[in-house]
C-alpha cells in the first residue's frame, strides 16, 4: 500500500504551503517507505509515498500521461493493467507500473472509466489543461480514503485520517464506490451491483461456479515483482487462499522471481487455536511456514501504537488489529512486502456465527449486504492499515469484484445455516472446495467452526485485554460517559479506555464520526441482533459472545467459560505476562 496526499485549489501556492503539504504527506511515509514525490501546479498538491510492488526501477509516482497534462498520484493494484494497456494501442506509457494506465484512460474516455479498473485503489487525477480534478476509491473501500475541506475552500485527499485532519475544517471517509468530480462538486456512485439494492437473488448454487470464480480472484493477484506470502489463520478463509495460491504457484513470474514454495505467516498466543490449525494447514502444504507468538502485555503495550495507525476506536477493530499489527512488522523484516489475506468471506457467506439465528433467507441476504457496505469501517480498515504501518500490502481476493458477483447472485436459501441438514456456516463456501480426488484441505479444517481472528489468536487475548481496561477505567468515569463521548458512547471499560487514545490522537468532531457505533453482537450489525432476544444483554463483538453455538462460548453473565481454553487464561486478571519480543518459530 502506499500513502496518497493532495490539496486542491488551495489559496495559497507559497513555498512555505509546499513544505506543510510535504510535513504532511511524511505522515504517511510508513505506508511507503520506498519514495517520496511531490508534484505542484498552481493551487494544486499532489503527493505520493511510495511502496514499491510493481516495476520497483521506474514506477515512482506521481504518474503521467504523455505530454503531462494528466497528472495521477494512486495508492492500489490494477490487476488488469496488461489488458487496459492492449485497449490503448496509441498510448505510450512511461513506466511498466500498473497504475500507469489511469491517466491513459481518463485521456481516451474521460470520467467514466473507472468501473474498467479491476483493482483496489483510490486515486487522485488531476487535469491541468482546466485544473479539473476527480477522485475515487475502489469497490469495497480495501484501499483507506479521506476526504476534507479547509476554510480557504481547498478540497483536501488523504489515505489516512493523519495527513488532513489538523488543517482542515471538516473531513470524512471517502465512500467506496464512489468518485468525487471537481466539475460536479460532488460525489456519484460508479459501482452498482445487482446486490447493493438488496434484492433477494435466486440464481441456483453450482459449486464449480463458486470454486472457479474464488481461483481465479486468486489468481490474478500473484502478480507481483517482490517477494510475498500468505497470512495463515488455519481457519477456513486463509487455508483456501493458501491451497490456491500454492497449486497455482508455479509458472508463475512470481514463482520464477523468488521460488516456487509458498511462505506463510501466523500470529497468537502460545498454545492459540490458530497456531496449532495453522501448522497443520502449512504441513498439508508444504508452505515455508513462520509462526510469529505474542504475549497479552506485548499486544497491550502496542494498543496505542495500533490506534495511532489504524484510526478508529471501535473494539473489535483494535482487538484484531493488534496482533496482525505485530505479525505484520514481523513480516516486513523477513524481506516480504506483500500478502494474500481472507478478508471478506464471512461477510458475503454469513460466516459470522450470528448468522446461525437468521430467521429467513430474505434477513440473511440483507445482512449480508449490509455487512459488505461497512466493510470498510471494519476489516478492510484493519487489514489496510495494520499492515501499511509497516510497509506492507494485503491483497484480498474474497473482495473480487467479479467473485463478489458470483457469490452474491445465489439464493440465499443456500447459504441458510441448517444443523439438521449437516449445513454449517460458510457450507456453500466449503461444499465448493470438498473435493475427493484433488483435496484442497484436510476435512476438519474445511469444516472448521468460525473462529473470529481476535479469538483465534488466543482466548486470553481479549480477556485480558478487558482486564487491563478494568485496571484503568473506574466505575466513576464510566458514571459520566455519556456526557464525555456524547457520540458513540462507549458502554464498557475496555471502549472507554480506546475511545481515550483515540481522542488523544484525533481530537476533532470529524475525526470521531468516521468511527461506526451501534449494538452489535459477535460482529453483527445494529439491525441483526434483534434477531435473538438474549443478545441485548450481552453485546460483546466476540464470536463467543453467541451462546450455544460457539464451542468456546461465554456464559449467561458474560464470562468466559474455561473448559477446553488455554491454562494461560487463569494468570490474566494480574497481567502478569512475559514482556519477551514476539519469536519466530520456522
């Protein structure tokens, strides 16, 4: 991922406006640490930081067309970039990156290009022929985007919240799907599935459909000219990407780059569900596998260090965020600067273990696509972020726009949670993949019950994690929280204690409304946990916060039960961890 930065028709183009837009825009040097560029015209900024994934020689940004009129600073992967390039024969391009081709496209087909790119990415075009510029930001929103407005009039871009919010008036996400056009002054949707209205699909399941469709999402995004691995829970998610992406490895130019045997990575707490899944899933393989252990002070000690770059003070986002905040860094030091990851899945399939309490297909569907639309406020965020502190970029293939079409034109009757039928979550996920003859997985993996990543990486972690907000959050300060956060009132210690740093960080009104509130259980939307009437009494964003269903489940008060979890549960409440440094176990 890389860090875009822009300020448009500001009233002042001094030198001393140059060296603030350049302070700025080193704010955003961790998501690129490669280079830095910085292109001024007139009243307009357009800064770039660099990490360098394709064409690493000669792809430095800000990007051009062939005179230079059309001027482009991008954060993102264009996945079809060869194809576009074929479509523009009387185009000359300047670099072989991929993003090259945007400005080409503006130039042969104006606005309307975008819905062409297949990709994640959020861009800023500026044309100095009339100083129009446009904006806009992928799909889903995997790419993270800002948008501001400064009192002089200045419409200011940034990847992240760091770069614009001292210096502008208001400012707000840049919605997904969307591009923002000078000449208009306003935004306009350029991605509209079938699926956004929410209309009830009847397409009948073809699991060979689903299967070709999540591979070649796969696929495409082996292209890369630096090394790369995959994020490796063991759950059901990552393992399909990881078995994916290792059969189709070789012949690859990845493959003839940096070798045929794929690297993956995982994160968690000695003796962790996923540790153990995970190693499994490597050995099944044959992937060069790094386990990565942290302890619960390690993740503690880095929470504030995780709100500073991920930007939101919602608790399941933190709670996530942290050990892949921590693997990440691990990661980047082995040399690799990009991952596959299986963000997205539970999501479009109802993977999420509330699901399970969905009264009809028509509920279910909707949820689905309500929990598509935020995405990225949730694991989109995390994923871009936790990893660009470091410098390093996730892919997420289940976010394919095409397989996104697919999985979403089923009827839902299909991915209705059946017990009595053997149908568990994620089934026509998992059916897809249940092959006989060329097993993508071991069987108890592929039917591996739903582990959230913030539980799989250690039960302990957010038990302690709430532990260490009890230390530092009395019942006095929360008598008056409603008066202090008026907006999204925090209900527990352990929000209280983010929503602190995050105000710390981030003091403005504008910054604190680009965080999501609302009841949710076990990651559900506001909407869904009305679904069961036990669920008002303990909205908890943890997967075993659904009583019943989760084989690790809370109990009726809220508390963890402790049979079958790790004996490092007991020595929580006294956050009496080992402060040694994450090791890496080959």
């Amino acid at each position: 991922m890389c860090g875009i930065l822009a300020v448009l028709g500001c009233s002042d183009d001094s030198q001393a406006k140059r060296v603030r837009v350049l302070e700025l825009s080193r704010r955003l040097k961790h998501r690129g640490p490669d280079w830095s560029g910085l292109y001024q015209h007139g009243d307009c900024f357009l800064a770039h930081q660099r990490l360098a994934i394709i064409d690493p020689a000669s792809g430095d940004q800000p990007l051009y067309n062939e005179d230079k009129s059309i001027v482009v600073t991008v954060n993102g992967e264009i996945y079809n970039h060869e194809e576009l390039r074929s479509r523009l024969p009387n185009h000359k391009f300047r670099t072989g990156s991929d993003c090259d081709v945007i400005a080409h496209l503006y130039e042969e087909y104006g606005e309307n290009f975008v819905d062409m790119l297949d990709g994640m990415f959020s861009f800023v075009l500026l044309d100095t022929r009339d100083n129009s510029f446009i904006v806009a930001r992928d799909a889903v929103g995997i790419t993270s985007l800002y948008i501001g407005w400064s009192l002089d009039g200045s419409v200011w871009i940034s990847s992240e919240l760091k770069g614009l919010n001292d210096d502008c008036e208001h400012f707000e996400s840049f919605p997904p799907g969307h591009l923002y056009s000078s000449k208009e002054g306003a935004l306009k949707r350029w991605y509209n599935p079938t699926w956004f209205s929410e209309t009830i699909p009847s397409a009948p399941y073809d699991p060979l459909v689903l299967r070709r469709a999540f591979e070649t999402a796969v696929i495409k995004r082996l292209m890369t000219d630096v090394p790369f691995g995959v994020l490796l829970s063991g759950g059901l998610d990552s393992s399909l990407v990881a078995s994916i992406t290792a059969r189709h490895l070789a012949g690859t130019k990845a493959a003839k780059q940096w070798g045929a045997q794929l690297h993956s990575f995982c994160v968690g707490l000695e003796g962790s569900p996923d540790l153990k899944a995970a190693k499994e899933v490597a050995d099944y393989l044959g992937t060069v596998h790094q386990e990565f252990h942290f302890t619960v002070q390690d993740g503690i000690d880095a929470i504030e260090d995780v709100i500073y770059h991920i930007e939101t003070y919602d608790v399941t986002t933190i709670r996530a965020s942290t050990p892949m905040f921590l693997m990440s860094r691990k990661i980047k030091s082995l040399g690799v600067k990009m991952v596959i990851s299986g963000e997205g899945s539970d999501e479009i399939f109802g993977g999420y273990l509330y699901f399970h309490k969905a009264p009809n297909k028509e509920e279910f569907h909707r949820e689905t696509c309500r929990k598509i639309k935020a995405l990225h406020m949730y694991d989109c965020l995390r994923a871009n972020k936790s990893t660009s502190a470091w410098g390093l970029e996730a892919r997420v293939p289940f976010l394919d726009k095409d397989f996104i079409n697919v999985a979403m034109d089923i009827d839902p009757e299909f991915k209705m949670i059946k017990k009595d039928q053997g149908r568990i979550e994620k089934w026509v996920l998992r059916k897809a993949f249940d092959d006989e003859e060329k097993p993508y997985l071991p069987k108890h993996i592929l039917y591996r019950q739903k582990e959230q990543f913030s539980d799989g990486v250690g039960y302990s972690w957010i038990d302690g994690l709430k532990a260490h907000a009890e230390l530092h959050v009395t019942d006095k300060m929360m008598l008056n929280a409603e008066r202090i956060f008026p907006h999204n009132t925090p209900h527990t210690k352990e929000a209280y204690y983010y929503r602190m740093i995050f105000e710390r960080f981030f003091p403005q009104n504008s910054a604190r409304n680009t965080v999501p509130g609302g009841p949710s259980v076990a990651c559900s939307t506001a909407t869904a946990v009305a679904w069961d009437a036990e669920w008002s009494k303990n909205l908890d964003p943890s997967g075993r916060a659904i009583l019943e269903v989760h084989q690790q489940a809370y109990d009726k008060q809220g508390a963890p039960v402790t049979s079958g979890i790790p004996e490092i549960i007991d020595n929580v409440p006294q956050m009496k961890a080992s402060t040694v440094g994450l090791a890496i176990h080959s």
